[in-house]
C-alpha cells in the first residue's frame, strides 16, 4: 500500500516528507472493512507530503481503495510546524548526551 500510495504523490508531483509507523494499537470500536470484515486492532501510518489539493484528493483515493485502509484521517501542517520538528530531531541526534551506538548517521548526513 505505501508503495502504490508513494508512487501516486510522486506522479503528481508531490513530495514525501517521510513515513512513520505509529504502531498497532486497540480500536475504540470494531471497524468494518470494506469487504465486511470486522476488526478490533489497527496499524496506524502517518504519510508526511507535500502537493497540491489535487495531489491529495488522488492520494486519499489510493489509499481508500486498499482493502487494508479501515478509516483515513488528512490534515493541511503547516511548513512551521514540519521544520520544527526536523530541528528537534536534528537537536536529539546530535546531543553530546545520546550514546553513540544509538545515533542514526544516515538520518544526520541526510538531514545537514
């Protein structure tokens, strides 16, 4: 599913600020998939892009024709928001309080 959902943001010219598994978690309520299933425990994902309106109406689309998608939530961020974050996990990488062996260097060489 992430790949045919990256694929279609990058067609339209969209890019993918990154992907983030927030993990399994129990649902409030069962969901019903598409297919009549019913579900109690749910994988959420967090995609982070950036595209025009268009660019996220086609996104929403392909991820809703997933069998695996139970509910899909969008919300506009703004850029503010985005670089702080960025920076903070930038700051947290590079503290000379975080141990060595649990620095991510390719994040860091990517991110400077």
């Amino acid at each position: 599913m992430l790949k045919a959902l990256s694929a279609t943001i990058l067609e339209q010219g969209g890019i993918i600020r990154g992907f983030e598994n927030l993990g399994d978690r129990v649902l409030t309520k069962n969901l019903k998939s598409q297919h009549g299933e019913n579900f109690g425990i749910g994988r959420f994902i967090q995609v982070e892009f950036d595209g025009n309106p268009a660019t996220k109406k086609l996104a929403e689309e392909t991820a809703m024709s997933n069998p695996e998608v139970l509910r899909l939530f969008s919300l506009k961020m703004k850029e503010r928001n985005y670089l702080d974050r960025i920076m903070k996990r930038l700051n947290s990488e590079l503290s000379p309080f975080r141990d060595e062996e649990s620095r991510d260097p390719v994040y860091v060489r990517e991110m400077w």
